[in-house]
C-alpha cells in the first residue's frame, strides 16, 4: 500500500465569520418591476348583468329541481337496515359488558327485497355458554323490527372471531386502547 496521505489536513484557530447580507443589497439587485401577467380576456366580460343573472338562474333552477335519491330501505344507510343494526346494537353478550355488533361478531346483515332480515353472526368460540340461545334470541329480536316480515340467523365459525374485529368503542370499553 501507498504510505503517502491523500488527505491534508490543517489546524486552525479561527475563521473569519462571512459577511452577513443586507436588505439593502437585495433591493439594488432585484428587477425595477415584473410584467404584468398576459390574460386571456373572459367570454363573459361582454355580457350584460341580466343575462348573467338570467345564466345563473337557469344553473339554480336545475340545481334546486333535482330530487335527492332515496337509499333503498334494506341497503345499508337505509332505514330498515339501521333499524336492524340498532337491535343487534341492544343485544349484549351476558359474559362481556359490550354489545354483540361492537363486539364483532355479526359479520354481516342482510335485508332481502321481501324485507326479509338474514344476520350472519360467530360466536366468541364454539363452546360458549350461550351458544344455544343467542342466536335464537337475536332471530326474535329482529323479527320484531317494524318492517322485518321473517329474520334468519346465520351461525358461522370461518372465520373465527379474534379481539381484532372489535369496534375502538368495544376495545375502549374493555380497556384494551
């Protein structure tokens, strides 16, 4: 290997400080003034005030004419299917002090044409206490929603309930955030 120091290296003392900058400076420097921006003159510059009010009440009018479309009553946001949630939203797990929709574990809600209730639900595991009578009482609870001619509940294992498909309120409430 070459012994000879590529790099120099020089002690020193002190450096003299740059000169600081002044406005002043900056001032002389900058351009007297800046163009003024070049604009495309607008089609409406020749028009009169009454047809640009005449322009916009035709905007309005079409505007205010249209009709808000209504959510069908079963999908979600709509008033039968938050009739439902709102029932399973009063149905608490005797074992847990949380609601069974907070909790997770009704995977979905269904409201047929028919106004027929299907509500796809798991349990906390299979060997839960209530495994018998929970989903028969959640049937008869929304059965009894005004609007719900027949409710059906769907008890499924796949995929298996975990703490993850908590709502925060639920974790909140359990002391797990």
């Amino acid at each position: 290997m070459n012994e000879e120091r590529k790099i120099l290296v020089e002690e020193v003392d002190s450096v003299e400080k740059p000169p600081l900058a002044k406005v002043e400076d900056a001032v002389e420097d900058a351009p007297a003034e800046k163009p003024a921006p070049v604009m495309a003159p607008s089609p409406y510059e020749a028009e009169s005030d009454a047809s640009k009010l005449n322009r916009k009440r035709d905007y309005l009018e079409g505007f205010l004419a249209q009709q808000p479309t209504g959510t069908p009553a079963g999908e979600a946001g709509g008033d039968l299917y938050e009739a439902v949630v709102d029932t399973l939203k009063s149905i608490y797990d005797p074992e847990i002090p949380v609601n069974i929709y907070d909790l997770g574990l009704i995977y979905g809600v269904e409201i047929t044409p028919d106004n027929h209730a299907i509500v796809t639900m798991t349990l906390t595991t299979p060997h839960c206490p209530v495994a018998e009578s929970m989903p028969g009482e959640i049937e008869m609870q929304v059965g009894s929603v005004p609007g719900v001619g027949h409710s059906e509940v769907n008890l499924v294992w796949d995929p298996p309930w975990d703490p993850q498909k908590m709502s925060d309120e639920a974790k909140l409430e359990l002391g797990m955030l």
